[in-house]
C-alpha cells in the first residue's frame, strides 16, 4: 500500500505595502496577543503583525476595523466562532459601541469613532476561553457590515472574505503567517485540489476495512492578480492523511482509493480527514471523513461509502 505522503513546502506571500494599491483586504483584521499574561488594548500588536495560531486554551484577540487602513469613522461587523468558545473579557481599544454587544459578537455590533481613527487600529480586544480546535473569522459579505471612511463619510461594505485565526489544529486552511496574507484570504485563487466526492460518511464492521474512490484534480494557483505576473502554475494536489485509520492507495492518472481500517477500533463514530496543504497562492483542501464502527456481524458485505456535502459534516470540525 502506497499511501500519498507529500511534505508540501509553504511559501505565503506577504506584500504589506501592497494593501491599499492593488490587493483589497476590506474586512476587520484579526490577530491575537503573544500570550505573555494580562495585556490591555495598549499591548496591541501592529496590525499585520499579530499571530493567527494558537493552542487551545485562553487566547487575547484584537481586531482591527479595515485592513486597507485609511481614517474610518465607524464599522460594523460580527465574529463567527466554535459554540463553546467564551468570552471572559471585553475591552473596547477606541470608540464606542453604538449597536449589539461586544459581548455577543456572533449577532454583530456597530462601533464609532470620534474622532476618526485610522482602520489598522486596534478597536477592540477580546480575551476567550477556547478550549476547543476552531477557527474564529470575521463575518463578511452582510451588506449590513462595513465602514464609513472619513472625512468623506461614505459608506464601504466588507469584502465576501473575512480576516480569521485558528486555535488547534483546524482542517481545511493551513494557518496564515500573517493576517494580511492576501494568498490564503483572496477569492481569485483556486484551491490546492478538488476533491470527489467532497466529503465521505462511511460505517464500517469492526475489524474489517472500508474503502472508497475518490478522484483529485489539481488547482491553477493564484490566476488573477497582477502580483502572480507569469502565473497560473500547478498546485500539487496529493492528499495527506491526518488520522491514523485513513490512508490511500494510488491507482493512477487522479485516482486514488481510500482505505478506512477499523481493525483497531471499538464500536463508535469518529471523525477524521486528509488535507492538501497550500503553498504560494494555492488554499488549502480539507477532506473530512465520518466514520461509523458497528460491531461486526457475521455475513456483512463491505461497507457502502456515501459522499457527503460539506455543509453536512461542518459542525464536526468547529
């Protein structure tokens, strides 16, 4: 058996004097503290410079109005985050709230600034309780959500993408070095590979081993954007195993066949997955498996893969 085992070397472009000319970052930034004890707003990392992982465990986030930076007078925004993250504490870095709470961000909230304060500011700082592997992103795309630039006063709704930060390890987005990095938040890449199916539920009997196939094909890296001058090149698409009962056999030409082995296995389900890792201006592929082990039972014929959609599976990896 010839599992794909691919060490993909990760280059992540980070061009700071790039974000307000050609590359648009217009959502709120995210980066968290340095983890070195009680802080307060003035302990801020500069915008683009704060880390973006963590271990689960008490993290200090600060969030940043606009990464395109420029004076702003408001903005409005939510945070989406695993259900049993918790907030300990809220410090408001400059401004008011005028709308929502800060303490219930998923419903989002209005902050103004007077004066104005420049959008790569810290406005709020927020010490949670995350206890739990997740990935917490500034909602965007509401229309309702954006900022009103001053002194012009016109009003700039947040881009489709959202600024974010991981704590364990969340599959499916290889960490940013950096909050800035246009290559892992930018629509116009296409991903590492393309997966199908998109996802799989499998049951298996304990003691035997299922199987799958499943078909990869390889993305075009970074194909819009006046940074990428003589690309699109090819994303390396293979998958590599996160769990220990997931593994692949190539078969050729995009082919592979997943083999999901129970045989260590007690009665219960499990969630695993396989990941190609981005590099350069490739995102990463998350492929999420749920496992079923059943006792096993004599006469069982192999278990029967069912392709499932992403959006059925999500809830696992939160």
């Amino acid at each position: 058996m010839n599992a794909l085992r691919h060490a993909i070397a990760i280059l992540i472009l980070v061009l700071p004097e790039t974000v307000t000319a050609q590359i648009s970052i217009d959502w709120p930034l995210i980066g968290l503290g340095d983890g070195q004890g009680v802080t307060d707003c003035s302990d801020a990392p500069a915008a683009c410079q704060g880390e973006v992982c963590s271990e689960p465990g008490t993290i200090e986030v600060f969030i940043y109005p606009s990464g395109n930076g420029g004076q702003v007078s408001s903005c409005a925004f939510a945070l989406d985050y695993p259900n049993d993250w918790s907030i300990v504490t809220a410090e408001v870095c400059a401004g008011i709230v005028t709308e929502g709470s800060v303490y219930l961000p998923r419903d989002g909230f209005r902050m103004q600034f007077a004066p104005c304060i420049n959008g790569l500011n810290p406005a709020l700082r927020l010490v949670f309780i995350a206890l739990s592997a997740g990935r917490m992103t500034s909602v965007a795309g509401n229309t309702t959500f954006g900022y009103t630039s001053c002194p012009n006063g016109i009003f700039h709704s947040y881009g489709v993408r959202g600024g974010y930060i991981d704590v364990g390890n969340v599959c499916g987005g290889y960490p940013l070095r950096n909050p800035c990095d246009f290559c892992s938040l930018t629509g116009s890449h296409a991903p590492m590979a393309v997966v199908a199916p998109s996802a799989l539920e499998i049951t298996v009997g304990q003691g035997q081993v299922g199987t799958a196939n499943i078909h990869v094909t390889t993305g075009l890296q970074c194909q819009q954007l006046p940074e990428c001058t003589n690309l699109p090149t090819l994303c390396n698409g293979e998958l590599q195993s996160n769990t220990s009962w997931l593994q692949f056999v190539t078969l050729g030409q995009g082919n592979f066949e997943a083999r999901i082995d129970a045989s260590s296995l007690i009665p219960g389900t499990y969630d695993g997955s396989a990941e190609a890792e981005g590099y350069g201006c490739c995102n990463s592929v998350c492929w999420p498996v749920l496992l079923t082990v059943v006792p096993s039972t004599t006469g069982i014929g192999e278990p029967e893969p069912v392709p499932v959609s992403w959006g059925r599976l999500k809830s696992h990896y939160r």
